[in-house]
C-alpha cells in the first residue's frame, strides 16, 4: 500500500504521456485523475495509521546503489510529518486534476499537460517519503524538472520560455548549496541515512573547521548550505525573483506548484532537518531574519502589483517566510501546520482567479476587471472565504496557524524573534491591504471592462465549481479541527518526527504573553481592510498625490521594481558573464588561441617544420652519424631515468597521467 501510494500517480503519468495518442484527452485525464484520486485515498489510509495511531514505519524495496565507500538504498520513512505533506499533496493535486479538466479541455496538448501533473506529483512524493539524503535529492531535482516543463508548457510564448529557464536557473543555485549540505554530512558522518546524520549531530555540533586563519563550526555550515537549498526552493529572499515569473504557466500550475506542494518544500527540508538544525542555533537566527525578510519584501511588493496572480503570488512568498522563520524559532509544528493550512486557502485563491480568467477571455490585469460580482458570483464567493483565511480573520483556517507564529515569536524574547515577531505584525497589515485591494478592484469598482469581454463572461462550471467548494470548506474548517491535534499543549502528535530541544519549547510560554499582543494581528487586519477600502473608492486623488511626492514615488518605485534585485541580478551577474563569454571565452579562447593552436596553427606551423626538416638533408654521411649518436645516447638516458624513477614512484601513475591528458 505505501509504495502504491507513491508510485500510482507515475504511472499515470506514463500511461498520459506515452500512450496518450492512443488513449486520446478522455483517457489521459481519466487514468491520471484516478491515478492521483488513488493515491488520496491511500494518504487518508496512511495518516490514521502513522499519526492517529502512531505507528511510523519504513519500506526498503532494493538496494539502489553500492560502491566500496558509499551505499544507497531505496527507502521510503512514512512518520507524523510524512503522512501531513502526503495528504496535502495528493488531495491538493487530485483537485487540482479534477479542475484542469474544464480549464485546460479546450488545449489540444491535454495528455502531455495531465502527464507533467502526475509526474510532479510523483516527484513531490518521492521527496517527502525519502528516508536519506540522495533520495530526497532524487525527489528535489525531479521537482524542479517537472516545474519547468509545466510552466513551460505554452513553450510558443516567449515569456513562458523565460520564466522556465529562469526557475530552472534560480533554483539550481539554491540546489548546488543542498548539494554542498549532503556532501558536509556525509563527509562528516559517513552516511546520508537520516537516522544515522541525526544521530551525529551532537558530536558534529563540537566540530570546527579553520577556514582562512577563523574557526569554523562544521554544523552550522552544514545546515546553512541545506538551509540555501530551502531558499531556493521556497522563494525566499535572495533566490526568490523565479516565482512571480512562473505565473507564466497555466493556472492550475500555479494552484499545485505555488500553493502547496513545490514552494513548500523548503519548508519540509528545515523541519525533517530539525535535529541538525537544533543544534546550531545560529543557523535558526539566519533563517529567522530571512523568513521574516521574505515576508516584508513580499507584502511591500505585492501591495503594487496589478496582475491578479502576481499578487497571489506575493502573498505566497509572503506567507512562506511566515513558515519559515516560524521554524527558524523551532517551532517546526507550528510551520508545518501553518503549510497545511496555507495550501488550501491559497490553491482556493489560485483556482478562483483561474476561474474569473477563463471567465474574462484571459484577461489578468486588475484595472481591466471591476464589477463583475454579479456575473461571478460563486467565484466571489470563494475568492471572499479565500482572502478571509489568508488575512487571519479570526475563526478561519488561517487564524490558528498565523497568530500563533506571532504569539511564539513574541513569547520567544530574543532579537531575531521580536524582530520576527514586528515583521510579521506589519505584514498582518500589508497582507489585508491588497488582499482587500484585490477583492474590490477586482469585482466591486466600477467596471473597466469591455462591454465584448463582459458579453462572453461566464462563472464556473460545475466541474471546476466542485474543487473551488472542497478547498473553502478546507479553509474554513481544516484550521479549527486540527488545531488542538497538531499544536495544543501536551499533544504528543508529532512524537519523533521533529526534534525541539526543551530550551526552545514555547508553546506554554505563548498563552501568557500580554492581551494587547493578542489583539494586535486582529486590529491589523482589520485596519488594512478599512485602508483597502478607502484608497479603492475614497482616496483616489490622494493616493495618485502622494505617488507624486518623493516619498510616494520612492516607495512606489522601490516595490514595483521588486526591490531593483532583478535589476541587482541582470547588471552584476548576467550582464558579467555575458561579457566573461564574448571577451575571454569567444574572443580570446575560441578565436584565439584554439584557432592559433588549431586550424591555422596546423596551416602555418607544418610548413614551417617541414621546411626546417628539410634543411637537415644535407646528404653528408658525418651529418647523419652525429644524429645517430644523439638518438642512440637519448635513449639510453631515457631507459636509465626510468630505471631510477621506477624505484621510488609507482609506474601505474605514469598511466594514469597519460590518460588524464587524452
């Protein structure tokens, strides 16, 4: 059962890919769309029996590889925080099927789309299931592969091709430090096995390393090269310009990659790293002040978007720093319950903007939209519920989980945690000001629309209107049901999947810590709705006045231009290595030397020689019994040397050096 659960959306995704000729569209969703229901069914089986009645196991099918030093095995570790991103990920991805079935029906490359589905689908189970480090590596390059070819997938559009490319290269950045990570631990424990490195990391924590004359700790490195890799993936700050670009792909990649499967798995990296992390408490002041870095940037910036899914977008990056500097303070449960929360209210936002875009004739732009609550009212509906949860409105999904990574941030009492903590309050405010800016610019202002793209406007059909209702009643009940199981006090649900040292135990502390902190997220959020609502129909003038003054236009400039870190990126590292590329490697290398030592090097030098050569025929027999001499005395030298050398070097060396150099 447990490998099935793995195992069936690959499947899937070769019966639509290969034979979806011959299955035709009917097919390929109905074999993926089961494939993936399959798996659902059996992550509900799995979640009773690890986590409701705590009984973790692991599956060993074969022996992947084995080499003198090294050994890897096939190794699937179903634990408390396996079985939650399983659930998650297959009952977000099976509805995220059942909705491209009506979004995409019209696309003649269906199959090969509900194939890349169910393969990054595979690939993100194949990740959270993994028992070692390589495995999970598997899993972490298989997700970035698949995420390119989905945002790929219009491949004739120029800008989809660039925002693939670069995802693919943003991550890889992030990918060479995981890599990094995995070669410290293994160099240091002599396993990649997750029990066996978690087991080390005592002992690594009292282990230095001198780098340029400066002791170094050999964990804190370590954890901080895993900790790039989770930049990379989650879109934190730094790595994390590929994200808004990928909204490029269709919208239900958007749903599945953007909501809850691969910009979490960065999250699910730190906390099944926990005991490593544990241990090195200056790398969780690192990814404290990045989460909560992430998570200003990302309001600030979304707060001037005009794209509806750019601003979804950024509310996602925003987010991800909430769960990540919510496990830079150990509080890993509280973030991973905050990830299973997030990915329903968000995956709702997600396919609701997809539905007011199939609606409006693909039409994204925000000022283009206004007054179409009447034509879509379902899609209001949810898109309401949706941006309640995201804000924290009190009660919702996303009411337990964020103000709780507030309250422990605060009951935290350190540096990075009241900076954590004043962070994310001033995004409880950004976070309501467009979310509220999105719902009235989208369907309350006055209409902006054209009266043709109005004519043909339709709400959901029913094939996409059932995910769309799933999801709310997931953001609306999931929070509340689970809250008490995942994150009350004394709950043993997590057992021995995460690791928190007693010291950094906080939950306790966090019901103490003073009302007006409490109520402060609340006040915000609301205040951000009141704001939202008086720039969207009363403040217009003022707010186009003060885009004139200094200040307005710097702060204006500043989040349009997403902080000017493209721009940081395109002068400084693109821009150079082009210039690397045209002047040393084109100009001087391949039209330099290679051509003098290659082509006309040939032409000229040949010649040359053999006219020199030809000199030496001066047909004098004295001429000719001096070369002989020389030649007869060089070799004897030559077999001489070698007789010294042969004794003190091994002659297998001379071997391999002469193979080295062909």
């Amino acid at each position: 059962m447990y490998l099935l659960l793995v195992f069936l959306p690959l499947l899937g995704s070769c019966a639509a890919g290969l034979f979806g000729f011959l299955i035709g569209s009917r097919g390929a969703v109905l074999v993926t769309t089961g494939s993936v229901l399959g798996s659902a069914i059996l992550s509900g089986i799995v979640f009773y029996e690890v986590a409701l009645c705590g009984s973790p196991c692991t599956v060993s099918p074969s022996s992947w590889f084995t080499s003198e030093f090294f050994d890897a095995s096939w190794g699937f570790y179903f634990d408390t925080l396996t079985s939650v991103m399983i659930v998650v990920i297959t009952w977000v991805s099976t509805l995220v099927h059942l909705y491209s079935i009506s979004y995409m029906e019209h696309d003649p490359h269906l199959p090969r789309f509900m194939s890349y589905l169910s393969l990054f689908t595979f690939c993100m189970l194949m990740l959270v299931t993994a028992d070692n480090f390589i495995q999970l590596f598997f899993g972490w390059e298989g997700v970035g592969l698949a995420s390119y070819l989905l945002i790929n997938f219009w491949f004739t559009r120029l800008q989809a091709s660039k925002a693939s490319i670069k995802a693919m290269l943003m991550n890889r950045v992030g990918d060479i430090g995981l890599a990094l990570g995995i070669m410290g631990i293994y160099s240091q424990c002599q396993t990649v096995n997750f029990a066996c490195a978690f087991a080390c990391a005592p002992k690594l924590a009292e282990t230095t390393f001198t780098f340029c004359t400066i002791e170094v700790d050999v964990l804190t490195t370590i954890c901080i090269l895993l900790f790039i890799g989770s930049i990379g993936k989650s879109a934190q700050l730094g790595l994390h310009t590929w994200l808004p670009d990928a909204m490029e792909g269709p919208t239900p990649v958007s749903a599945l990659i953007h909501a809850a499967t691969m910009v979490t798995a960065g999250v699910f990296l730190v906390a099944r790293c926990s005991p490593l992390f544990e241990y090195a408490p200056n790398a969780l002041i690192v990814v404290t002040v990045i989460g909560a870095m992430t998570c200003f940037f990302a309001a600030t910036t979304g707060l001037v978007q005009n794209d509806l899914k750019r601003v979804i977008a950024y509310s996602t990056c925003s987010q991800l720093g909430y769960m990540i500097f919510a496990c830079g303070l150990s509080q890993y449960s509280v973030g991973v319950f905050h990830l299973m929360n997030h990915a329903f209210f968000k995956a709702l936002l997600f396919l609701s903007a997809g539905s007011i875009i199939h609606g409006l004739s693909d039409e994204q732009d925000m000022r283009k939209m206004g007054g179409v609550v009447r034509l879509f009212p379902l899609t209001y509906s949810m898109m309401v519920i949706g941006s309640l949860a995201l804000v924290g409105f009190p009660y919702l999904t996303g009411f337990y989980s964020k103000d709780r990574i507030l309250e422990l941030a605060y009951a935290t009492y350190t540096i990075s945690g009241n900076f954590a903590y004043w962070f994310g309050t001033i995004c409880v405010f950004l976070t309501s000001l467009y979310s509220f800016r999105l719902l009235f610019m989208t369907f309350l202002r006055p209409t902006s629309a054209s009266p043709h793209v109005l004519e043909h406007a339709h709400d959901a059909p029913p094939i996409m209107a059932i995910p769309l209702i799933l999801l709310a009643f997931g953001s609306i009940f999931v929070g509340y049901t689970f809250h008490d199981m995942f994150i009350g006090i004394g709950t043993n649900f997590w057992g021995n999947a995460v690791f928190v040292l007693p010291k950094n135990a906080l939950l306790v502390e966090s019901e103490y810590i003073p009302q007006t902190q409490k109520l402060l997220p609340l006040f915000f959020t609301l205040a951000g709705a009141v704001v939202a609502y008086a720039m969207s129909f009363q403040w217009t003038k003022l707010i186009y006045k003060l885009k004139l003054t200094s200040l307005g236009r710097g702060f204006y400039t500043m989040s349009s231009r997403r902080w000017f870190v493209d721009q940081v990126y395109n002068q400084f590292f693109a821009q150079k290595a082009l210039d690397f590329g045209y002047t040393i490697s084109w100009k001087s290398l391949d039209k330099g030397w290679f051509e003098i030592l290659g082509p006309y090097g040939i032409i000229e030098t040949f010649p040359k020689w053999s006219r020199r050569l030809g000199t030496l025929q001066s047909g004098l027999i004295p001429h000719y019994a001096v070369f002989m001499v020389l030649g007869v005395t060089l070799a004897i030298s030559f077999v001489a040397l070698w007789d010294i050398l042969e004794g003190f070097v091994d002659p297998r060396l001379y071997f391999l050096f002469f193979l080295a150099f062909l």
